[in-house]
C-alpha cells in the first residue's frame, strides 16, 4: 500500500497503472470503523485499484467546535487500510487540497441541498461538493463507494456526477450499525458512555416509526416520534422527515408508487447523530 500526500504524487502512481484497470474510490475524513472498512472492502470486490482519501474537510462543518473535536486517529487507519487491502491511500493537508483561501465553491444540486441536513448545516453540502469534486478530478475514478448513512449527501453526489458528466459509477452502500442498532459514525468515539448508552434508542425510535407508517400517515408518524423523543431525558430531536428517496422532498400526499425513507438528526450532548431508514 502506498500512501501520497500530493495531488501530483497521486495522479503520477495512478498513470503508471494500466489503463484497462477499474480504479475503486473510498473519500473519507479518517477516524476509520467498520462502517468504512465495509465500503473499502465493496471496493476491492468490484475493483482491481482501490484508492482511499482521508481529509477532514473543513468547509464541510458548520460548527468550529464540531471540526476541532474530529476524530483524528491516522495511524491506525493506515493499519487498518493496509489490512483491508487498500492499494493507495491520499492523506493531502488543507493547503493542498485548498491552496489560497479555504472556501467551497456554492452549489445547486436542483434542491436537493435545501431539505435536512442542508437545512440544518448552513453551507454544509457546498463543502462536501467542493471538495468530492475536487478528489474526483485527481482520482478519477470509475466507481465510488459512499455510505447510506448520508443518504443525502449520496443522492448529492450522484447529481453532481449527472451536472459534471463525470465517467464514475456511485455506488452506495448500507447502513453498517453496532450490534445495538446505532449506526456506526466516527462521532460515536466522542459520545461519553452515558450518552451511548443512550442513543441506540434513535435506530429503535426509526423502526417503530416504520412499523407505524404501515397504518398510520406521515404527519402522524412524525407527531409520534416527535412526542417519544420529548419524553427522552437525554436525547435532543433536530429533525425527523419522511421523504421521497430520490428527490428527498418532504412526502405530501403518500403514492404507492413512490420509495419514502426516513431521516431523523438527533443530539446527543453536543454531538449531533443522523440516521435513516427505509418504508419500503
Ligand atoms: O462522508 C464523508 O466522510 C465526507 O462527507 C466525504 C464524502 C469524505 C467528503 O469530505
């Protein structure tokens, strides 16, 4: 496994690689798990190159606080994509993948930024384009592995594929979630044990939500759970919306022919937790 830390290194290795192997990409902002492995290891199925990025984007977060307490464990992470059979890894710093000034570029994504958490993260999907855009411009790649835990970062993605004409497949991969049902997220490390205790209640709380939307609608779904968290004595409900999985609009008149998913945004103390689930 070779790992780079320049642009112009990177690209140079990938040249020199045959031009008919499919090249696998993996961005992520490090402080690895399982979740991430899942995707590293969709990769190497499907591809005969994977390459791995690890950059904690700073125009991605709204919170200075949240940016400052990122998990930040390189090491290991190395360790563990040498395990997993990572072939390249890109560890850029910020001055390399932001040369003069460290701004995102403003996106339209045809809307779908504008729902949850573009929403409730001002500029938040304007980092996450500037800078897959520009990962994808080095790598480029063939296929690109992304988590359904960000299912609308996902959905963003794919727009800004379609809007660039960018020759990538994105290929998006399930929910991987502690044996308590908490979706894996680096942020679960900073959760004190109180808090962790607590938050398998937020995948619980989707489940219920989805057995009820069999016979329920949306509105009273949402009133539900909006009811179960205010009687929760830690956990603090930001949003939970039942969506269209594809334009992730708020649902309005329930059609059968349309896939609806949930998607709910909780904090836990100061970390905030996403999650969502799907009522098909
Ligand atoms: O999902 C993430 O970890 C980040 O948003 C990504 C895609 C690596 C961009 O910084």
């Amino acid at each position: 496994m070779r790992i780079y830390k320049t642009k112009r290194g990177l690209r140079k290795a990938l040249d020199t690689q045959p031009k008919e192997l499919v090249v696998g990409f993996v961005p992520t902002m490090g402080a690895l798990h399982q979740g991430h492995l899942s995707l590293v290891l969709a990769a190497k199925d499907k591809a005969d190159i994977v390459v791995v990025s690890i950059f904690v984007n700073p125009t991605q977060f709204d919170r200075q606080e949240d940016l400052d307490h990122y998990p930040s464990t390189l090491e290991t992470d190395i360790a563990l994509l040498k395990d997993a059979g990572c072939d390249f890894v890109f560890v850029p710093a910020v001055s390399e993948m932001y040369a003069d000034t460290v701004k995102s570029h403003p996106f339209d994504f045809g809307g779908l930024q504008n729902v949850m958490e573009g929403a409730h993260r001002k500029g938040h999907f304007d980092g996450v384009g500037t800078i897959v855009k520009g990962l994808f411009e080095i790598v480029r790649p063939d296929l690109a592995f992304f988590g359904e835990k960000d299912f609308q970062q996902l959905q963003i993605i794919k727009k800004m594929v379609m809007q660039n004409k960018f020759p990538v497949k994105i290929i998006g991969i399930p929910i991987y979630r502690e044996p308590d049902g908490l979706a894996m997220s680096s942020r679960n490390t900073r959760l004190t044990p109180e808090y962790r205790q607590a938050a398998p209640f937020i995948y619980k709380t989707l489940k219920q939500a989805k057995e009820l939307f069999g016979t329920k609608n949306a509105v009273e779904v949402s009133e539900w759970v909006v009811q179960v968290f205010k009687k929760h004595p830690l956990l603090k409900l930001e949003y939970f919306t039942i969506a269209d999985e594809t334009s992730l609009q708020p649902i309005q008149k329930q059609k059968s022919t349309q896939k609806y998913r949930a998607f709910i945004a909780v904090f836990a103390g100061d970390i905030r937790l996403i999650d969502n689930i799907a009522l098909y």
